[in-house]
C-alpha cells in the first residue's frame, strides 16, 4: 500500500508519454546503471472508472552481451491506497508478437 492519497493521475500527469519515459530513464535505467531503456509505446485507457497505464520499452546492457529485452508494465491506481502493478519481461527476440500490439 502506498500512503494516502495516492493518484496515480497526479503522478503521470498530462504528458503521460513523458512521465512514461521518466520513470524509465529514471527509476528503470538510471544514469550509469549500465542500461538503456527506450520507450516503445505507452497509452491510457479507462477500465471501469479506473485509469490504467500500459507502458511497453526495451532495456539494451552497455557493459555485457546479455540480449536486449523487451517489457510491458501495467499501472492501475485501484483506489487512494493501493497502486497495482504487473510486468512482463521477455527477451526482445522472443517477445510474442501478440504483446507487442499493447498501443493498439
């Protein structure tokens, strides 16, 4: 649980695009962290009153050949205390092409 009161609106803003890429570039792939996160597509959507952020990005590792990977998080503020999360992480070469439509 998360103090109250959370809003997960206040958080992301109006610019979600941005907010998207901030929490990559900066809780994600932090400076110096040895990763590099790319926002590919991130939208809004309502479900049943609730708003919910889908965010999909790539992390890239500067300092190993680990493979690049691709992710999609789910960010829904379900009331003034609780945020839920969920996130799929697969190898980018792998990722299914299903998942890969998450803006449409």
């Amino acid at each position: 649980q998360v103090p109250p009161p959370f809003s997960l609106a206040k958080v992301m803003g109006d610019d979600f695009l941005d907010s998207s890429q901030r929490i990559i570039s900066e809780l994600l792939c932090p400076p110096n962290s040895g990763k590099n996160g790319t926002l590919v597509s991130a939208l809004k959507q309502t479900r049943n009153g609730t708003d919910v952020y889908v965010i999909e990005y790539t992390i890239d590792f500067e300092r190993t050949n680990q493979n690049k990977l691709r992710a999609i998080s789910i960010l829904a503020g379900v009331s003034d205390d609780t945020l839920v999360t969920y996130t799929a992480v697969g190898r980018d070469s792998d990722f299914p092409e299903a998942l890969r439509r998450s803006a449409e």
